[in-house]
C-alpha cells in the first residue's frame, strides 16, 4: 500500500476502536520510515526487511507487556504489515507475503522497487483501488467527528 494510506489506516482504526491516534499513525508509518531508507542507503538488499517482519513484530507484543502504552503503537505497526500482505494477495502476488518472514526465509520478491519507482507500477493495480476504501472510511470517520460536535 502507499505510505498515506498507512496514515490513514491508523488514523480510522484509532478513531473506530476510541484508541489515541498519533501513536497508531506513528506505528503505521514505522515499517516504512525504518526500511525504505535502510534498502536506500544500502544497508539492506530489499525495500521490506525488519519493520516488515512479523518475527519482530511478535517480539514487539512482548513489549506491551512492558509498557502497556505500547499498544496503538503496536496496532498501527501490525496494520501496515496486515495491509501489505493484503495488498500482494490483491494484486496476485501471494508468494512475497514472505516478507513477513523476514530475516527467517530470504525471498526475492517480484516487485522491490525504491518508493516512488513502486508507486509507478503500483497505480491502477487492484490494491491501488482496494485504498479508496481506506480513504472513504477516513472521511466517514471524519465527517463522523464532524456531525458529533
Ligand atoms: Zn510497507
């Protein structure tokens, strides 16, 4: 999925389930904002590896028991990597949903492009119409805020 409709995923779950919204953007957008640049600079070989990785996102749970104020963080984390698995199943590509897997399975996805090279191949695909819902619930919730005021 593209980065803004991260942000937005984590903002409607926020505002759906009462859960504060800035630490659920944050943690939606964290995926991104650790691998794109680490797979940029050539720290990694691919644009998906440890914010992408539901190994880690696993020992992520643990911390909220912790800190239990870890939790919408957590949330908007497991909302990116659940929106980018669906986004790959939409979109054909269900072998590279082992991304999740990462570091424990090394996989070569079929689209591993720097971002604004993904976004070129990625307009007009199934999962590119699939974010329209995302940004329709976005605005339902915020007219929602709206009309309760
Ligand atoms: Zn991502």
């Amino acid at each position: 999925m593209l980065f803004p409709t991260h942000l937005a995923a984590g903002y409607v779950v926020g505002k759906r389930w009462d859960l504060p919204t800035r630490p659920l953007v944050v943690g939606a957008a964290l995926p991104d904002l650790v691998d794109k640049p680490a797979a940029m600079v050539g720290l990694v070989d691919l644009y998906q590896t440890a914010g992408h990785s539901l190994l880690l996102l696993v020992v992520g749970f643990a911390a909220i028991f912790a800190r239990r104020e870890l939790t919408p963080l957590w949330l908007g984390w497991a909302s990116h990597l659940l929106l980018d698995a669906f986004h790959m199943l939409l979109n054909g590509r269900a072998a590279d949903v082992l991304f999740l897997a990462w570091p424990a399975v090394e996989h070569t996805p079929a689209v591993d492009l720097p971002p604004v090279a993904f976004v070129g191949q990625y307009l007009g695909t199934s999962s590119f119409y699939a974010e329209f819902v995302v940004w329709g619930l976005l605005v339902a919730v915020l007219v929602g805020n709206d009309e309760g005021e």
